[in-house]
C-alpha cells in the first residue's frame, strides 16, 4: 500500500503560484498512491463552506475532486488555518474528515497524525485562541455572519497572526518534545506525522524502550513537499529533494 502525506499549503488567492503547484500535484499524483492525508492548512484561511466562491477556491476543490475521483482514497484533518472546513466541503470534494488526532494502521505500524498546532504547547496565547476559536459556540456565531463580514475579520485574525509570530521565540512556536512524547505514549504509536511548523524533518529518538520517528512535513511556499509511504518505509520528499534518509522503522511500530 502507498499512502501520501501533505500539509501547510496554504492556498490563497493571493498566491496563483501555488495553486499551479497544488495542480501540478493533482495531475501527477503517482498513481501508485492509494490513499492521500491533508493534515490541515490546505487553506490560508477559510470562512466557512459557502465562502468558496468569495475566496476563490472553485478551483483548487475541483482539483481535490479530480484526485478522488481517480480512486484516491481523500482525508483531511483540519488546520487552525482551516478549521472551519465543514461537511459540504467533504461532499463536493470527495475527501472525508477526520478528527485531530487520528490514529491509522500502515502495514503492522500504527501511526499517528496531526496537523501539529496542539504540538507546541509552549505557545500558551495559541492554544488560548485555539480554545476559543474551535469551540462550537465560536464557530456557530462566527458562520451565523454575512459572508464579506466574515471575510473581514478573518483578514483582521490573518494581519495579527502574522504580526504575533513576529515578535515569539521560534522555539515556542515548535513542537514539545515532552509534550510529544505524551501525545505518543496515549496513543500507543512510536509514529508521528505532522505539519504546521513548516520545519520538515525527520527525528528519531527513544520512548521508554523503543525507536520512535516523528515525521513533520513542509509547507508548499516554494516547492511541493510530500511523505511517501511505500511498503514500511517513509520517504520525506521537498520537491524532489529527499529530506534526511528514507526510513523503515522496526516492525511492527507500535507501543
Ligand atoms: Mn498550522
């Protein structure tokens, strides 16, 4: 079996250049690969499932429908970008959604997968927001808006985003390693596939006894990044640069 991993692509109308990317991606997905995992921020903000039009993204789901329609089995995990993708996004595209995190099997490993976000726990005013923004009562009053008013603030929560990572520490804004291990730990997985940092790598270390891997992909801003899994082995790609070595972590990966 052949499973895809992306993340972080960050579409925009603002940026067509990836959208060619994203495109260029759709048309030449190998077609070995069986399922493909979006684990969030495919968008660099959405606004609700009608918004489609309003941010131009017509374009980009009718490539994630052409890629389910060639049989490719589609999952998306939300990004704290993207998290207001909803059920009507899953049924024009073709892609289900799944609930951060979720746990798979690959062959005899079990993996985990996350957009990454509740990772990095050091950046407290993030989680804070996070909590807030995620909750369904956020949610509700937040759609519940005329679509150009949603637009707005979504703009205004971008500007300030953007200007609160400015002034935080680089290492804040990573993932836990404390943290991580926890998240492994519950779930009983010695694999970790993430995004969200847009710092792709692969990193080994031990958990009580055992090799653990934690993948983390890139984001698309100057090129395509992808994790190909391939009979047991993972494969971090940044364009066509393989980052790191490819792995095989020791059979069966689990906890
Ligand atoms: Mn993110």
């Amino acid at each position: 079996m052949t499973v895809a991993f992306v993340s972080d692509i960050h579409l925009t109308p603002d940026t067509p250049e990836i959208l060619d990317r994203f495109e260029e991606f759709a048309a030449h997905i190998p077609s070995r690969v069986q399922q493909l995992y979006i684990l969030g921020d495919l968008f660099e903000f959405w606004i609700g499932d009608d918004g489609t039009d309003m941010l131009g993204h017509a374009r980009a789901e009718a490539l994630l429908k052409q890629i389910s329609a060639t049989g490719v089995e589609l999952h998306f995990i939300h990004g704290n970008r993207d998290f207001l993708v909803g059920e009507e996004f899953a049924r024009r595209t073709g892609c289900t959604i799944l609930p951060d995190p979720t746990v798979m099997e690959i062959g005899s490993d079990r993996v985990l997968m996350s957009h990454g976000d509740t990772l990095c726990i050091q950046d407290t005013e993030h989680q804070e927001q996070r909590k807030r923004m995620t909750s369904s009562k956020w949610k509700v009053a937040f759609l519940d808006q005329p679509l150009d008013q949603r637009l707005s603030t979504a703009l205004e929560l971008r500007g300030k985003s953007a200007a609160a990572k400015q002034e935080k520490d680089m290492d804040i804004m990573d993932a836990d390693q404390g943290h991580v291990e926890e998240v492994m730990r519950q779930h009983q997985v010695l694999i970790l596939i993430h995004g969200h940092t847009h710092r792709p790598g692969v990193h080994q270390f031990r958990l009580d006894n055992a090799e653990a891997t934690r993948i983390v992909l890139g984001d698309w801003h100057a090129q395509q990044s992808m994790l190909i899994c391939e009979d047991g082995r993972y494969s971090l790609y940044e364009g066509e640069r393989l980052v790191g070595q490819s792995i095989s972590p020791a059979s069966p990966a689990r906890l």
